[in-house]
C-alpha cells in the first residue's frame, strides 16, 4: 500500500476526530480504523456482552472485563491479542465496552441502558466530529437517544437476513430496527453498488443518503503467519461460517465431477455450523466443523490454490476479502454483489448459483491452469494496491461520507 506521511494526510481531512462503535464484523471495522487513521484520528470501541465475544478474528473471554466502558490500554493489553495490537500500534486508540446483553426489549433493569450511557458520556465529553455505527444492534437505539448532538454514519453490513438464519420473529425485527434507523438523521455505507440500490428501494430512503464504499482486502489476517507455508497443488478451500445461503451441498455435488477431471484435487471445508445434508466418506474430502483459530485459517488459506464461495445470496463477503489478503483466487456466485469485487478471469471465476456442474467445470479449469492462477494472483495484488479494493481509496471515500455527515448536519 502507497505510504504518505501522517501528518500531511490527517491536515488534509482537518485533524477530524472519529469514533467509531463496532457492532461486530471485527476484522473489517479494525482495517478501516487502521487505514482511516493515516488521514483522520480514531477511536474504536468495541461493544460486547455477555462472557464471551467471538466475532470473526475475536474470540474473547471477556467475563473478567468490568462492564461499561474501559479504555485503559493496560487493561484491554490482556483481552487483545498482542497481533492485533501490532497491526494497529499507536495509531488508534482501542476501547471495549460491555453490557450484560445486546437486548433492549428485555433490559428490564435499565443495565444496557445504563452502560450504554457511560458509552456515549464519553463521546460527548470528548468531542467526536462524527460517530460510525459499524454493524447493526438493538443498542444503537439507545446511542443515537444518547448521542443526538454528533453527525453519525451508518453501516449495515446485512439489510435483510441471509436465507436461513433467522425466525420471522428476529427478521421482522431486524427490518423493523433498519426501519428506524433509516429515519434518523445519517448517512448510511453499503460495501456494493447493489447493495447500495437494494439498501434504498428496501427502506426507501433517498439515495444521496447511501454511499458505496468497497472494502479492502482483511490485511489484519497477515499477522498470522507465523510459518513458512507451501501452497499445495489442487487444494480447493471452503471456509467460514457454514450457514444454507452459503450454498455448501453444489460444491459437496460438484466435487465427484472434479475428482475425475483432477485426480489429486482435494477439498477442505473449514467452519462452524451444522450441515443440513448428507456427506459421504471421502479421504479427499476434510471437514473441520469447529471454529477456526486464526493461526489455522491463514494457514489453510496459504496452502489452497483456490477458495470457492458457492452462494446462493450475498451481501457483503469477508470470505472474499480474506482470501484477497493472501491474493488467492476465488470461484464465487454470481450474486448480490459479489461480480463488483470477483472480476472473472481475471481476480477469479464467476458461476450461475445452484449449478454444480457449472461450478465444477470452472473449478476445473482454474485448477488445471497454474499460469492462469497465478496471473489471477498478481491481478488481486494490484487491484487491492491501487484499485477501487485498496484501503487507501476506502478511507478516502468513507471520509467524504464523514464530511457529507457533518455539513448535513450543521446545514
């Protein structure tokens, strides 16, 4: 990534001081905070509860953390990885806060609200130009109640819930809650241009109000690589959260036609989730049905020649995005959104979703051809350098939604 002194960039954007509370989607939220604070300053807090808080690259034992918020860097030293501290050194400054639940329905005893209190006691007190909700929660009601005299930006990574993962209660809910939100005065990111569209005819909302800006690839993965790691011919790599819009049975249906074309083709599937359907004992085929460490992961992502996303919908992937970290090629769906950022043939190979014969004839071909790969490989490399993927223009971009927030609210 193109280096420039911090001192030059953070005068350009006005020294503007950024708080943003990250609702989950942590790997995203710490490579933009870690790329936003070349230009601008940054705080990120983390809201948790419960004991434990696992999302994506956090897996935390947080029951030993006192509840509201604790920005103490010799405190939070023991609950963040040391990794993680050193991707995003001094740069910015890291809170967490936790409440006892993520529910304001049942928060009979006025905690949530308490703690989320103390929370935004602290943004005000400090003087934040503007406040980025990363991700969607039940609490932000009580922050933007908490927090009406700051601009605020939006992101909701998920507009509507994938297929499969949610009650009619919840998603009715989750639409009613995005509802709401859409009401107040923010400007809102989506990380497609599909999305983005999606986003405003769902809730009909102006469209000057949402801005696309692309994500970068998860470079805070690039910490974990703590060995040397030869990637392994015809290795085809499944990872994630296994849930049935990631559309996992048409890989599994695929892969017999596979073999036969590949004779040492391999498949590993990597994630926790139950699996819906029914698998055959396959000595080439290795399922890893548990959370996967981040040492792991890396590792797995290293040694596949190719990472295969077979949904059936799609918002935004940080599957994709991961993988692009390593510059591995990808074999994805055409859905959603995912053509903007899987160019094909040239980042990777794009597939009509449910069609395994389809799905199995690309994988073929990307696994036969090791120019091809390669050359996809270095495509990756330039595209998130300097392209519409690299982190320098989404900070840049997510910036400009920083200044339209704060000139729509003081106009």
């Amino acid at each position: 990534m193109i280096s420039y002194p911090k001192q030059t960039m953070r005068e350009s954007a006005g020294n503007m001081k950024v708080a943003i509370l990250a609702f989950g989607h942590s790997d995203n939220v710490l490579c933009l905070a870690q790329n936003l604070s070349k230009y601008v300053n940054v705080t990120l807090i983390f809201i948790t509860a419960g004991e434990r808080f696992t999302r994506s690259i956090f897996d935390w034992d947080i029951s030993q953390l006192p509840y509201g918020l604790t920005m103490d860097s010799s405190i939070l030293c023991d609950f963040i990885d040391k990794r993680i501290q050193k991707y995003i050194g001094s740069s910015v400054n890291i809170g967490i806060a936790r409440t006892p639940t993520r529910k304001i329905l049942k928060d009979w005893k006025r905690e949530n609200f308490r703690y989320s209190k103390i929370v935004a006691r602290y943004l005000n007190k400090n003087s934040f130009d503007v406040i980025h909700f990363n991700g969607a929660s039940g609490l932000q009601l009580y922050f933007h109640y908490f927090l009406r005299a700051i601009p605020k930006v939006c992101t909701i990574h998920d507009y509507l819930p994938h297929t499969g993962e949610s009650t009619y209660r919840h998603k009715l809910i989750d639409i009613l809650l995005n509802k709401f939100y859409t009401k107040l005065d923010c400007e809102f990111i989506q990380h497609y241009q599909f999305l983005s569209k999606e986003f405003t005819d769902f809730y009909n909302i102006e469209p000057k109000r949402v801005h696309t800006v692309y994500c970068g690839p998860l470079e805070v993965y690039r910490e974990y690589m703590n060995e040397i790691v030869t990637e392994e011919s015809h290795t085809i790599l499944f990872f994630g959260r296994i849930s049935p819009y990631k559309g996992l049975e048409y890989l599994i249906k695929a892969f017999p036609t596979i073999k036969k074309a590949v004779p040492n083709a391999r498949l590993i599937i990597a994630g926790k989730g139950k699996i819906w359907f029914t698998l055959e004992n396959d000595s080439r085929c290795e399922i890893r049905n548990y959370h996967i460490a981040n040492e792991e992961l890396v590792r797995l992502i290293r040694k596949a020649s190719v990472v295969v996303t077979p949904y059936t919908d799609a918002t935004h992937s940080a599957v994709i995005m991961t993988a692009y970290a390593f510059h591995k090629p990808v074999v994805a769906s055409a859905v959603g959104g995912i053509p903007e950022v899987v160019e094909d043939g040239v980042t990777g190979r794009l597939v009509p979703a449910r069609n395994p014969r389809a799905l199995a004839d690309v994988v073929i071909d990307v696994l036969l051809n090791q120019e091809k790969r390669e050359q996809m490989k270095k495509n990756i490399e330039k595209e998130c350098l300097e392209g519409k993927l690299s982190w320098d223009n989404t900070a840049k971009k997510t910036i400009e939604v920083y200044r339209k927030a704060i000139d729509t609210y003081k106009a």
